[in-house]
C-alpha cells in the first residue's frame, strides 16, 4: 500500500509542477519570436485556406469538363453493359435454335424420293 501511495503522491506532485510551469508561461509577455512563430502559422494557414478556396471556384467553375468526364465513363460502362447483354442473348439462341448441319438439303435415295 505504501507503494501505491506514494506513486500517487508523485504523480499528483508532478502534475502540480506542471501547472506551475502553464502559469508561468501564460504571465510572461510574448517575445518577438513568439509574434514571429505566430505570424509564421498565420500566414501558412492562409495558404492553405487561399488553395482551398482557389480549387473549388475552379471545380465549380468548370463543369464542361465534368460533364464531359462523366458522359465518357458512362459510354463506356453502357458499351461494357450491352456487351454483355449480347453475349448472353447470343449464347441463349445458339442453344434453342437447331444445328444447322445435321439435316440433309439433298433427298436421299433410300427415301423413295427424288
């Protein structure tokens, strides 16, 4: 138990001295590396923001393109489609229809008839 209580005990002592350590860094005034770090991360920000904004004016701006994008993945999924469609109605008669070949054109002479 002792153990316990004092692992405890330093845990809680530690966090103390790390809220210390917040308050004193939040009392002190910034520095001009501080206004630096903060400009600095600004201005990044602000990049990314402008590209944001810059790519969807150009995405909206331009639905020719996407509109053509669209009509050739959609031809090419129809052809695909009917492709197949044919395929199985193909392989559908050829297995009703009879065998060309098996049947004679010519009267055979053991018929009788000629």
């Amino acid at each position: 138990m002792k153990y316990a209580e004092a692992d405890a005990s330093t845990a809680i002592d530690d966090l103390e001295l790390s809220f210390r350590k917040i308050d004193r860094i939040l009392e002190r005034l910034p520095t001009a590396l501080d206004h630096t770090r903060a400009v600095m991360a600004l201005i990044i920000y602000c990049e990314q923001l402008r590209q944001v904004v810059h790519d969807g004016l150009r995405n909206r701006s331009d639905p020719r393109a996407q509109l053509d994008r669209f009509e050739a993945g959609f031809r090419q999924r129809s052809r695909m489609v009917c492709g197949e469609i044919i395929e199985v109605e193909y392989a559908e008669v050829e297995e009703q229809s009879p065998k060309v070949g098996t049947h004679s054109m010519v009267p055979n002479a053991s018929d009788g008839t000629s």
